[in-house]
C-alpha cells in the first residue's frame, strides 16, 4: 500500500513539473524505473519517443530539484549520493568525548581573565562543535538509512530528539504518507523522543492511533 501511494506521489510531481507530459508519457516512465533520479534524467536527456523538452522546462525543473534538497535536512537519504560508510558506534563514542573537551574548557573560561586567551579557546569551542555536528550527522545518516530499509516500522532508536524530528520533517515533505509506523521504545525508556514524536506528528495534521506500544502509529487527518 505504501509503494503504491509513493509511486502515485511521485507520478503528480513529475506531472506537475512536466506539464507537456500525458498519461502514458508517464506510465511508461515509471514503467521504465522507479528510481526518481533516473526518470527525471530520461527526460531531462529526451530519452523517449515522442517528447520535445523546452529548455525553459528544463531550467525549472532543475531549479525545483534544487530548492527541495535545499529544504532537506537529510538529503543525502532521499537523493542517491556518494557516501563514505563509517562506524555509528565509533562517531557517538567521539562525539561523546569531544562534547566532554568542550564542556571542560568551557569551564576553564570561567575562571580566565585574559581577553586573547578567551578569544583563541573559544575559537577553538566553535571548532570542536563544527567537528561534534559532523561526527552526529554521520552517525544519524547511518542509523537512519538502515531504518528506511523497512518503511513499515521506522526504528528511531539511537536518534537525538532533534535529529528524529529533523528526519521526520524530510519523511513527511518527501512522500506525504497517510499512515507512519515509528519505533520509539515506551515513554520510561525513550524520555523526550516519544512524546516530542507524538507532539510533532499531531501539529503535521496526524492523528496518533497507538500510544501504549513502543511504536507510534499514526494518520493523516483529511
């Protein structure tokens, strides 16, 4: 049912962005792929019979592509880009250790006087957070493309608050799902993640059906 409402989504963008494209044009892309990139690249390359692309479609389509991945805050789990694979275990374990570093020499400002040593460290505070979102955007991007395997029951475990709401904000522009399946653990086990989940979904317009499980289910409301 999922696959279903997701291929109808994507044939009304492409309809929406390609308005010279009927019916069939469409079918048989979809017929051809449902790879998203690859559709548009057919079209884009006029790689099908009897479709004369106007280079002023093509511009806006692209500046569309473009704005959407722009408006993402984890595009690289939606748009087929080359990525390095790292440890999810290793990254928390440094981010664990630098936000310690940043904490430590936090303090140590407290108790310095000297103008130039607090402009130097807290340059260097600016630098270890810099490193601290990068080594927690590896880690949610690793836990979060291993979840999408399985659309039926998103497993949260291991996200921040920020980072599952971040990627649930991604999941509902994307596909705009009637229904979502989400594993959170029970409120004593996920603390701030459960509820600021359900708190999230009831403010997008869904209806949160099971609360006593450690999943969210939840519905669209029409």
């Amino acid at each position: 049912m999922f696959n279903l409402a997701k291929i109808e989504k994507e044939k009304s963008f492409i309809k929406e962005i390609f308005p010279f494209l009927n019916d069939e044009d469409v079918k048989n892309l979809f017929v051809s792929s449902e790879d998203m990139n690859i559709i548009i690249t057919k079209i884009l390359d006029n790689n099908y019979k009897g479709i004369n692309v106007n280079l002023k479609d093509i511009t806006q389509v692209k500046k569309i592509q473009k704005q959407i991945k722009k408006d993402l805050y984890y595009p690289e789990l939606f748009y087929k880009q080359e990525t390095d694979v790292y440890d999810g275990d290793i990254d928390r374990r440094k981010a664990e250790e630098l936000y310690s570093q940043i904490k430590l020499l936090k303090n140590k400002l407290n108790f310095c006087k000297d103008k130039r040593v607090l402009e130097y460290q807290s340059e260097e505070i600016q630098q270890m957070y810099e490193e601290l979102d990068k080594l927690n955007r590896r880690r949610a991007l690793m836990i979060l493309s291993k979840s999408l395997l399985n659309t039926k029951n998103i497993d949260l475990h291991g996200l921040y608050t920020k980072e599952a709401l971040m990627f649930l904000s991604d999941y509902i522009q994307m596909y705009c799902p009637k229904e979502i399946n989400l594993i959170t653990g029970r409120d004593g086990n996920s603390q701030s993640l459960r509820p600021s989940v359900i708190n999230f979904l009831e403010n997008k317009g869904f209806k949160v059906v099971d609360k006593d499980n450690p999943y969210v289910r939840a519905v669209k409301r029409f």
